[in-house]
C-alpha cells in the first residue's frame, strides 16, 4: 500500500461504507443522448478531415470579415455604445446581479443591435457569399455524417420510443 496513513482517515471518517457498497441500482443512460454524443464526435472528428484547404481558408476569411464588421459597429453605433457604458454602471459600479430586469434589458438591447448588425452583414453581397459558403459546408458534413455505417443506428437511438400501453 502506498499510503498506510489514508486508510485509518477514511475508516474514521466512515468513508469505508462508501467503497465496500456497490450501488443497488445501476444508473440508466439516455441512449439518445449517447447518440447525440457520438455523432457530435464524427461531426467534429470531420470537419477537421472533409474541407479542402481552400474552402477552410475561405471560411477563416469569412468569420474574420464579419467579425471585423461587427466589432466596427460596437466601437461606432452609439445606441450600442450607450447600452454598453449602462450596463457597464450597473454590473460594476451599482453592483447590480445579472438577473435584475435592468441588466436583462441592457443584455437584451445590445443582444438586439448585434442580431441586426449580423443581419446586415449576411445581406451584403460578401455576407451572402459566407452564407452559401456555410450552406454548402454543412452539406458537406451532412452528407458525410449520413455516410457513416454506424450513423443509421445511432439515428434510430435518437428517436423517441414509443410508450406501449
């Protein structure tokens, strides 16, 4: 044993019954949620191996342009820059919790003007581009997804059993 002092601690604290006891009752495990866990893997595991090195750059280029779009709209709107400065006040200065109707509409005033200004951005015509960009990605993805062998069993695990009466 490699800690001869850790026994008698645990056997004063009664921490003993905690291992010589097994569990009466096995836990049960959603299978729809381990489903959803292993196709979310084969999702990530793929869009790391399927994009061809030019589309994956092309969609850098486009995450970086419309981040650069809205962060230009954060440091210039003034309505946002106003709602910002208040909720600054009120979460550092006034110590106001998050779940004070105040602070939720702050949050909700900016969470609206950046809404707009992405949509904005996916109007313009380098916007539409990234959205077909995106539309053929998750395609792509799709497509290979549904090309797995073990993807059709893990669709059947989603979906909800039927309750026999």
């Amino acid at each position: 044993m490699k800690h001869p002092y850790l026994l008698p601690i645990l056997m004063m604290l009664g921490a003993t019954s905690v291992f010589s006891q097994a569990p009466s009752k096995p836990a049960t495990v959603d299978s729809s949620a381990i489903a959803r866990s292993k196709i979310d893997s084969l999702s990530n595991a793929l869009e790391k191996t399927i994009y061809p090195e030019k589309q994956q750059n092309a969609w850098n280029e486009c995450t970086e342009h419309k981040l650069d779009f809205i962060a230009k709209n954060r440091k210039t709107d003034k309505p946002f820059r106003k709602a910002d400065s208040l909720l600054h006040m009120a979460t550092k200065v006034d110590k106001l919790p998050p779940t004070d109707p105040k602070v939720q509409e702050l949050m909700q005033k900016k969470f609206v003007l950046q809404q707009k200004w992405e949509q904005k951005y996916r109007l313009s015509p380098e916007g539409k581009h990234c959205v077909d960009l995106e539309a053929r990605r998750k395609h792509q993805l799709d497509s290979a997804i549904a090309a797995h062998p073990d993807y059709p069993v893990w669709k059947r695990m989603m979906e909800p059993k039927s309750s026999a009466q």
